[in-house]
C-alpha cells in the first residue's frame, strides 16, 4: 500500500469530524533564582498572544498560574527586580495538557537604580551556566517535529553544526571528527549508559533510542570544550532533562509510529503536596503487527522499554526524585533457516555470508536525585544510582553444503555500575559563584568472549574477566560576572581510576563577551580525557609459549586539548547566526605496540573487539570552521541551516600520518517548515498542517582498500591496513519530508503525520566487501526510500 493511502486512512480513522468553537488552556508554573534555586516570590509574567495580552504576578513559592489562555503560539515574558529579563518566544499552548513552565533567572551583576526591562531571548543559550561555548539548547518540539528526527535526540542532533551520522541504519554520531565512543549520555545528573536498543554498552549509537522524547524536557548538547562537571569524555555530551509529571491533574499520551508504540501517563500523587508521577512504556510496532499479520520477514527485531519518574517536593526546601529506564532488545539472523532457493534478502548484505547471528541486549539505570536549598544563596544536590548493561552475541557459521550452523565465536559483556555524585552551588554575590562536587563509581564487570581459529579448529579467549574497578572524579568550576557584558568560567577536573592508577588534571576555561545586545564572543578552553575501555584493558593475547597475557591492562587515559572561538549573533530574537571555529589536538591514544595503522580514534560501534597488546603512543588532530544560520519559529516559520568543514588526522604506532574513518570533509543541512491554520477554526477541531524538510549533503566515508588476494585465500573480505583510510566513497545525500495535521479539540490534541526519508531513493554507499560466491569486490548499500507514519493522541 502506497504511504500516502496509508496517511489518507489514518485521518478518517481516527479523527471525527464536527463543529463547535475556539478554545482555551490552562499556563502555569513556577519561576525560581538560577544559582540557589530559591523561589522568586512578585516576579512580572506576561503572556502575549495574537488577540490578547495576559499578566500574572508569581507567588511566594515562586509559583503562577494563568487561565484561559487562547490555544496556539504566544510570547512569555519574565522580569523581575535585579534580574534580567527573559522572553520565551512562541511558546506552544494547546489542549489535552497544561502547559507547564519552569523558568530560572539569572542575577544582574550590577545593581540597578532604576528597573530597564530587556527583553531576550535564551532559546540560543546552553542550560548550563558553566557552558562558555560549543553548547545549545534543544526542545522535545524540534524532536518531534524536524524531519529525520524519528523522534530520536541522537538523530535530531545530526542537524546541528559539526555533528555526522555514521550511517543510516543506526543513530551514533560522530562529533568534529572524533570518535562516537567519546559520546557522554547524562540524565537528570546520572552518568547512563548507551540509551539505544541494538548498540553495546561501550558504544554510543544503536537501531532505536530507548529515551522517549514525550518524557524529556529542555535539554543541553555540547561539542567541545565541557565545563568541569563533565568527565571521560573526549567527543560530546547530551545533558538530558527528563520533565516533571503534571502534579495537578491526570494526562495521557497514546502513540503509534513504524518505530515504536507506545503510552504515557502522568499525574499528582498528591495534589496538597505537589507530588507526581510520570510513567512511559514503548513495544515494537513491527512485532505488534507480526503478531496479526505475518510480516514474512526473515529477522524481526523486537525491543521495548519504559520509563518512570515519581517526584516528591518537601517543606518548600527540597525535592526528592526516583527515576529509572530500562529496555531490552533482540534480533535473530538465520541463514541456516533460509529457503535458498529464494534470493538472499537486502538486509543481510549488511552481515557476513553464511552465517547465524544472534543479539540479545537489557540495560536499566534507577537513580535517586534529592536537591535541597541551603539558606538564600546556595543549594546541594545528590544524586545516587546504579545500571547494568548485558551484551550478549553469538555467531554460527554454516555449512554450504550440510546447511547446518556451528558455534563460531559467542560473547557475553555484563558491566554494573554504582555511583554517588554531590555537588554544592554557592552564589557568593550577584558577580561571582561557584560549584564544587565529587563523583564516585564502582563498576563491576563480567566480561567473556572467543572466537574460533580457523588454523587450529580450537577456541582463542578475547577476554575473560571477572572484577571491579574504581573511579572519583572531584572537580570545582567558577562564574565571575565583570558586568552584563563580560562573564569568566573556570575550572579544573579530575579522574582517578584505582586499577591503573592513573590519574588526571584537566583545566577548563572560557569566556563570554557581549559588546552590544546579541552580539557574544566566546572563547573556550579545555583538556578532557577518556578511559580506556574495559574490553580493551582486559583482552587477552596468546603469546609465543601458547600462554594467554593481559598486556593492556594499565593503559592509561587518551587525552584531548580543545582550543573554541566564536561570534554568535541574534537579529531580534529571531534569526540567529553563529560561525565557530575549533582545534582538537589529542595525545596518548591507544595504537598497536608493533609499528602499524591501528588507532582507537577511528573505532565505532561496529568496530571489532578483537585487540591485540596497545600502548599509548598515538596522536592525532581535529581543526575546522562551522557556520549556522537559524529563524527561531515565528509566525508558523523555521528553518536551520548549518555548514561544517573540517580536518580529522591521526597517527598510528608507524608514525604515518593519515585520515581518520571519520574525515568526510564537509557536512551541510537545510532544514525548515511551516505551520499552516486550515479552515475558519469553526468546527470540533482547530486544524493545523505542518510540512516539514531537510536536505542533508557530506562527504562519503573513508575506508582501506580490499586485499583481493588476501581475502580470496581466507574466504571473507580481508583489507589493506597499510593503506587504512586512504579511499574516500562518493558523497552522501539525503533528502527528507514530513508532512502532518493536527487536530485540536477542546479536550484533546491529536496528530497524523508521515516522513519519507530519502526522498529521491538515493543509494549511497555503505561499504565495501569480498563477495566470495563471484570472487568480486561489492558495494553494499544504505536504505533507500522509507516511509514513516505517526498517529499521536494527547488528552
């Protein structure tokens, strides 16, 4: 079935027309001092819409509350005595839930005789105060909204300024050049592991983000030169937000997409106290449908995770948190089932011939956050929680002639990690404040894994290791506000991690400069490093006299030097243009003992985990330059356009300098959209449609060249490492559009909407292969043409 019948179906099915008139909801929140996190009591809100102007003074907690507020986009404005103003620009209010707003002000460094309201906007600023550059906010709108997205923060971040995707069958991306295991996921304070169905624990990618958007809020994304608070990491940071539930009333989200079907409910558990509750659980769609109609596909992937948040104010002082997530996932790839006499299906292209390929993966983070005022100028946060993560994957090479499969290599990866972090904010005076904490961890590692040898018919141990290991991570960041115009960041950071005794100081530092209104020149510093990770300081090596050693077991931390300049520039509220340059130097990279190309700079997701002994004897660099031209939405308008030119180098343990896998050169994105009113607005339903697009364009993936000879001998692609990186596939390109209609009725929203992703069918090469069966080389495809539909309800 065509997908725009499809979409056609949907609308009549769930949405019954009617008739009636406009309507009205309800804005509240809660407006409270950014560096103590006291309420400001008497602060000015108001709310401007199309056909009216609305005002509403906060209470002594810091709370308001607005009513009958016209549905649609509308400006809010927040001032308050010694405090800078901000204006939040088209603020989306609509049925089926409240619209809840939490807003933090900052200070004025200098003390006004008379009260001047500025109006601005922080739509441009990082959530984190300590961020000095290489850092934005994004909304859970522009998840949902922005073609391509998939309703994935991983893949919404593949549009801004310096960011790559690695390919289209996953979401890891890659960060100026860097390598995607450098990635650092946080939420609500807690360092997780890799939130994504069909990834390792050690990887930042996977098929499918187990981090629903219909959960998070506001939330930062920083490429380069991190505040001191962030550590081991080396590429970028999603600092997530997950929102509070509705500590009022009762709301509900139903959502059916290709991706994933899902619900959402939330509430007060105590409307006296202000407690809430906030619960999401997501199912395969494609094992949803396989259940009614047989799907006839060889290899079903079938996941599901969820989400909870119960959040429990106390005293007007402090608020304590239990969060937790978790999902699991699994995909069997059969050959040895496989009718032969039908032709070998697309997907397992993507996979060696003639083999059986089982994943099987769980992952599940709780945390308990309590956050307490101290007196009127400071507040402490704690925060305590523990995950795992189980990684289990096996292979069974089959037979051409008997068809029947034989165990080739199996895995099983289990890490457990505890951690307790605090950290105090102190604001000394309106000028300066300071933030102090400490994080420790103990992980906890199961680690087992062989491969059968081909020479021999025996099993070789990878790795065998059953332990724990220690890290602290102590770190100290200062704010020093000259004036309005002019604000210092600086910090140092720490790790020490008890099994190599290695330690680290790292230095951060950066600076802010607003000469006039919307003009900010910013410059960054930092040193970062990331820990070598456990399946490498733990691999096993069968050494001359048929003995297995450990080599790698105190390899030290790959450390990266980040150098940021920039001029940000925001034309009245609504357009802004930022141009960045950057320059990445990094040292003690882990690279082969033996002179050769290896380098853990070019290791992604899909990478082998098969190492020999390392040193840290490697280097390499990043340098570019990154332009971005964006209309905030305004009048039912967007639209981003980023541009971004770079270098990625490295060198090996034979000093050669070379391409990292991740060097494509230059990446562009144009994406924008409209919102249009459809009929009068009489009617059951306001109606509105939005049409969405973008258009992608990067330099193709650098790959070896294939050792013909070499692998016509072993039976499987084989490539020439002496040449690593040194053929480049042609450019890609991507062009994707979605289209939707919401439905808005007096007690409820609801949204049909379908994406096509490569619009024009583009095949853009994936990579190279032997293909044994021809005694050729071949090129694998990414994904064509794929439809994407959404059915979404909010009541």
């Amino acid at each position: 079935m065509k997908p725009f019948a499809i979409f056609s179906i949907l609308i009549y099915a769930f949405v019954i027309p009617g008739h009636t008139q406009h309507y009205t909801q309800t804005l509240r929140g809660t407006i409270t001092d950014k560096e103590t996190h006291q309420p400001v009591a008497f602060a000015n809100i108001a709310l401007q819409t199309n056909a009216t102007l609305q005002g509403a003074i906060s209470d002594d907690a810091g709370n308001f509350r607005m009513s009958n507020v016209p549905i649609g986009r509308a400006s809010l404005q927040i001032s308050f005595v010694g405090y800078e103003s901000i204006t939040i620009p088209n603020l989306e209010i609509t049925s089926g839930r409240e619209t809840i707003v939490n807003v933090e002000l900052v200070e004025s460094a200098i003390s006004l005789q008379g009260v001047v309201v500025r109006a601005e906007s922080d739509k441009e600023k990082p959530i984190n105060p300590f961020a000095s550059a290489s850092a934005r906010t994004f909304s859970v709108e522009e998840a949902q909204r922005y073609a391509g997205a998939g309703y994935d923060v991983s893949r919404l971040a593949m549009n801004f300024a310096g960011v790559k995707s690695t390919d289209d069958t996953q979401n890891e991306i890659v960060i100026r050049g860097n390598s995607p295991i450098g990635m650092l996921f946080r939420l609500d304070g807690i360092d997780i592991p890799n939130p994504n169905h069909f990834g390792d624990g050690s990887a930042s990618g996977g098929i499918v983000s187990m981090l629903n958007v219909n959960v998070l809020a506001n939330s930062d994304f920083i490429t380069g030169a991190f505040p001191a608070e962030y550590n081991n990491t080396t590429s970028g940071i999603f600092d997530l937000k997950t929102r509070n539930g509705n500590n009022q009333q009762h709301e509900f989200i139903g959502q059916f997409a290709l991706m994933g079907t899902e619900l959402s409910a939330e509430g007060p558990i105590s409307v006296d106290k202000g407690s809430s509750y906030l619960v999401n659980y997501r199912y395969s769609t494609a094992q949803l449908l396989n259940a009614v109609v047989d799907l006839q596909m060889a290899s079903l992937p079938t996941y599901q995770d969820g989400l909870f948040k119960l959040n429990f104010p106390s005293d007007g002082k402090g608020t304590t948190s239990i969060i937790g997530f978790g999902g699991t996932n699994r995909i069997d790839w059969l050959e040895s089932t496989r009718d032969t006499s039908k032709g070998k299906p697309d997907m397992a292209a993507l996979l060696n011939y003639d083999t059986d390929e089982y994943i099987d993966n769980k992952s599940g983070v709780i945390g308990l956050i309590h956050t307490r005022t101290l007196g009127n100028s400071s507040y402490f946060k704690i925060i305590l929680s523990a995950s795992r993560v189980g990684n289990f994957y096996r292979v069974d090479s089959v037979s051409n002639t008997t068809r029947s499969p034989h165990l080739w290599s199996a895995s099983g990866f289990q890490r457990t990690r505890y951690a307790a972090r605090i950290f105090i904010n102190t604001r000394l005076n309106s000028r300066n404040s300071i933030r102090t904490g400490l994080t420790l961890e103990r992980q906890d590692f199961r680690l087992n894994d062989s491969v059968l040898q081909a020479s021999s018919g025996a099993f070789r141990t990878l790795r065998d290791f059953h332990g724990s290991d220690y890290i602290a991570h102590p770190y100290m960041q200062w704010q020093h506000r000259v004036s309005r115009e002019l604000k210092f960041n600086l910090g140092v950071s720490s790790n020490y991690q008890y099994s190599t005794g290695n330690i680290t100081l790292e230095p951060r530092a950066g600076l802010n400069w607003e000469p006039v209104a919307g003009n900010t020149f910013s410059l960054a510093y930092g040193l970062h490093s990331l820990s070598t990770p456990v399946e490498v300081l733990h691999s096993k090596v069968l050494n001359e006299d048929g003995f297995y050693i450990s080599p790698n077991k105190n390899l030290g931390f790959t450390k990266s030097h980040h150098f940021v300049l920039s001029y940000d520039k925001v034309f009245s509220g609504k357009i802004r243009l930022k141009t960045e340059a950057y320059y990445q130097l990094i040292r003690d990279a882990l690279v082969e003992s033996q002179p050769g190309s290896f380098s853990m700079l070019n290791r992604a997701s899909s990478s082998s985990l098969e190492f020999g002994a390392l040193t840290n004897g490697g280097s390499g660099f990043n340098y570019g330059v990154e332009i971005t031209a964006e209309k905030f939405m305004n009048k039912g308008t967007y639209f981003l356009s980023t541009l971004s030119l770079f270098e990625s180098k490295y060198r090996g343990s034979d000093n050669v300098l070379r391409n990292t896998a991740f060097n494509g050169n230059y990446v562009f994105n144009l994406l924008g959209g409209k919102e249009f009113r459809i009929g009068s607005g009489k009617g059951r339903y306001m109606k509105r449609l939005t049409v969405d697009g973008k258009f992608n364009l990067a330099g193709g993936k650098r790959y070896s060249p294939i050792d013909r000879e070499a692998s016509r001998s072993i039976g499987y692609t084989q490539y020439d490492e002496t040449r690593a990186n040194s053929l480049q596939m042609p450019m890609y390109m991507n062009i994707n559009l979605r289209t939707g209609i919401r439905f808005i009725g007096k007690s409820s929203t609801q949204e049909i909407a379908i994406t096509i992703n490569n619009l024009t069918n583009r095949q853009n090469p994936f990579f190279m292969k032997y293909d044994p069966t021809t005694d050729s080389l071949k090129t694998v495809y990414q994904f064509g043409l794929m439809p994407d539909i959404l059915y979404r309800i909010v009541f």
